[in-house]
C-alpha cells in the first residue's frame, strides 16, 4: 500500500504540473522506478476515487493515463493464473454453443 501511495502521489503531482501522457508516466517512473504499469493504474484508480481531487482536467489526464496503460497488452493479463486446461475460450468456440436466433 506504501508503494502506491507513492505512486499516486507522484501521479497526482506531475498532472498538477500539467504534464500528460507520455511525460506524465515518465514522471512516475522517475520517482517511483520500480513502479510498473500495473501499480500505475491502480494508483490512477485511487485517484480517480479520492473525493479531494476536484480538478476536471487533472481527473482526465489520470484518467487518459490508466485507460491507455489498462488496454496496453500484458499489464492486467490474468493469464498468468491460469494453467493450459483453464485458458479462455476464443469468441468464436463461445459462440459455437449459442443457439441461433433467426
């Protein structure tokens, strides 16, 4: 929890500085160098819930950030839990075992 404390902070500080995107992860990373997306977004999740940050754009450059960060390949991958009997099925196979409507 200490970590991502950290790492809000710093998320919340470089936005106030105006920084977005690229510079504002890169400004995460500087202060917090062990921080991986991961832990960014769900630092920016905290943020987006903290009832003091009132500020419209810093809100959306938080929230800019986890969404771009969320959607890169490999950063909330749930794969890693699974073992080869339990990986999900393709919507292709899922949809074999749908009735059809028409």
């Amino acid at each position: 929890m200490k970590e991502k404390k950290r790492v809000y902070e710093a998320l919340v500080d470089g936005a106030m500085e105006g920084l977005t995107d690229q510079a504002l992860y890169d400004f995460v990373k500087a202060r917090c160098p062990k921080a991986t997306s991961r832990k960014i977004v769900r630092a920016s999740l905290l943020a987006l819930t903290d009832p003091h940050l009132r500020d419209r754009n810093i809100l959306d450059v938080i929230y800019t950030l986890a969404i771009k960060h969320r959607l890169d390949d490999g950063v909330l991958d749930d794969s890693e839990d699974e073992g080869p009997d339990e990986q999900p099925q393709s919507s292709q196979a899922a949809n074999q075992n749908m009735p059809q409507l028409f």
